[in-house]
C-alpha cells in the first residue's frame, strides 16, 4: 500500500480498479491461449481457487502459491504449470481501450488525485514493470496483498480511507464488479460500475464515456 504525502485539500480522488477497468486482466486470454473448450473444462476442476484468494491476500508466497494452486501435484502433460502460465500472462500487457490517453489527460490536472484500489497479487509489481507509466500516473496504490483484505470486506475499504484522512473534497471509485462497489458508498465514496467489456479499439470512446460522463455529472469535469 503506497500514499504519498502531496497536499489534497480541495482536491478530488479517483480510484480505478486495475484489471478489467485500466487493463485487459491477462490471465484468462493466457489460458485461453494454452487450453482449448474441452481441456480448459479440465484445468477448472485441477485449480483450487482458496490459494488463488490466499495470494490476492499476501496470506501465501509465490512458490506456496505454485505448490498449491493445482489440487494435485502430478499434472497432465497438457495442464499448464504455474510458472508457465505467469510468463504467458505477463508476454505483453494492455490497456483497455481508449484508457492510456484517458489516464495521461485525468493525471495531468492539478485538481485530481488518481489511485489504483485493487484485489491483486504481489504479481502487481510485474505489471508495474511492463506498464512504468501507471507509477507516474497514479499517486496512491492499494492492493489486496498488502492489505491482507480483499474487496468486498468493507474492511478492505476502511483500511484505505483511514490512510487517506480527510484530504480530498470527494472519491470516486470506478470497479466493473458491481459487488465491489457497494460498500465504499457507505464511507461517502461515489462509485462507478464499468459494464462495458471490450478489447475492441474502436470501442475506446464508449470505454471512456465510462468514466468522463459521471465525473461531469458530478461537476468534475
């Protein structure tokens, strides 16, 4: 968890999840790439998603997490290890579209904050790596792992508000899961779910209505 300590008073918060609301989530476009229908059917029933939740929580390390993310130990050839995975997920990293010009313009006004409020794994900082832009763009980070919470324990949203004081004129929080939205209103957050799920280029402007038409409506913009 990162929050630097630059004056706020005045000014106005947005907090993006990251994957599927700033990124393309690689995970699954990675599977889809090793499986095909029948033997994806196959590696769901292998994977044990109580280590997957364990890692999102920093509860587990990387190697636990090799060793625990399958139910079993002895794999079928075509099951795909862990680490063969990780290194498919992570070949190249995307933006969805329309949302690396949104962020460029969204961090250059001195009236914004921008922050990332994520469920993600200590694999946050290899996405880091291939994407160095959202380390300038973003002045807070929050993720699951250094919490030790995940969204939506209401925990995990106190946990962030706590840190961030009473600095910021408003928040605005924007997650396409509609479950993860929910309690952050319960602090005063307004909050944003973004519905619309594409990797279509030609889709960016509607991606970035998302965002843009709320904040207008709230006066931000």
């Amino acid at each position: 968890m990162e929050a630097n300590n630059k004056t706020s008073k005045g000014r106005h918060l947005l907090l993006f999840d990251l994957m599927d609301t700033v990124l393309i989530d690689p995970f699954f476009p990675a599977i889809q790439k090793l499986l095909d229908a029948k033997t994806l059917e196959q590696w769901r029933s292998l994977r044990d998603p109580a280590a997957f939740y364990a890692f999102e929580k920093g509860e587990i390390s990387e190697r636990e997490y090799f060793r625990t993310f399958y139910r079993t130990g002895k794999l079928p050839s075509h099951i795909p290890s862990v680490p063969k995975l990780k290194k498919h997920m992570f070949s190249q990293v995307h933006f969805r579209p329309g949302m690396e010009k949104l962020l460029q313009s969204l961090s250059s006004r001195t009236d914004l904050a921008l922050g990332i409020a994520s469920n993600y794994s200590s694999w946050y900082h290899t996405v880091l790596s291939r994407r160095p832009e959202l380390e300038n763009w973003f002045e807070f980070l929050f993720f699951s792992c250094e919490l030790g919470l995940r969204k939506p324990d209401p925990a995990y949203y106190r946990a962030i508000h706590e840190s961030l004081g009473e600095s910021f004129a408003s928040i605005h929080f924007f997650d396409d899961r509609k479950d993860n939205l929910m309690p952050c209103q319960d602090l005063g957050w307004s909050s944003v779910e973004i519905a619309l799920r594409t990797s279509n280029p030609e889709d960016a402007e509607k991606v970035t209505e998302e965002i843009l038409a709320p904040l207008r409506l709230a006066g931000i913009l």
